[in-house]
C-alpha cells in the first residue's frame, strides 16, 4: 500500500485495496498494516494523510468500497486530506476536523 494508505489484508492484488488512513491519523510509509501516527496538534488530519501535519495525501485515483473490491469509486487527483488548523478553531492531538472555538 502507498504512502497515505494502510491495509491488514495480506495478497492484494492493487493498491486500490488499500484503505485510506484514518481521520485524525496518518500513514508515512509503505506497505503499513495499520495508521503509523496521530495527527499533529495544531492540524487535522480528515482521512489519507501522509504526514503528520497532512501537508501529503493518498495519491490514488481509484479506490474500492470494500477490502474485497467489489466495487470502484473515483478519487480526485490532489484531494486535500486535512492542513493547519484554520483561524477560529482548535485542533487537538488526532483531530479529523477542526472545532470552531
């Protein structure tokens, strides 16, 4: 599995079947059977970040429904994934949204 991407699935046969990581986590290496890490205080990580502060995300374009694939669904090129922590709001350590003050 990609950066941005974990999965404890052993034989898949595309990284479509990797899950993206999980909101308020990241996932920075390859190949990860569980998220590596909370999201920073002070960012939000909304789900595929591959850093910490998500400033990379899960770069796939096409992702399953379920870990078996039976179905496809579109990603957007470039998604955003999560970033600082906007004006007026708190992110705590492993934040998946902001929270307005």
């Amino acid at each position: 599995c990609p950066r941005g991407t974990f999965s404890n699935h052993t034989g898949l046969a595309n990284i479509s079947q990797c899950s993206s990581c999980t909101a308020g986590m990241y996932c920075d290496d390859v190949g990860l059977t569980k998220p590596k890490g909370d999201c920073d205080q002070g960012y939000y990580c909304s789900g595929g970040a591959a850093d910490a502060e998500a400033a990379v995300c899960d770069a796939r374009t096409v992702a399953c429904d379920t870990p078996s694939c039976e179905g496809l669904y579109a990603r957007e090129p470039g998604e955003r994934c999560g970033g600082i922590c906007p004006i007026g709001s708190f992110c705590l350590l492993a934040s998946g949204k902001p929270t307005p003050r």
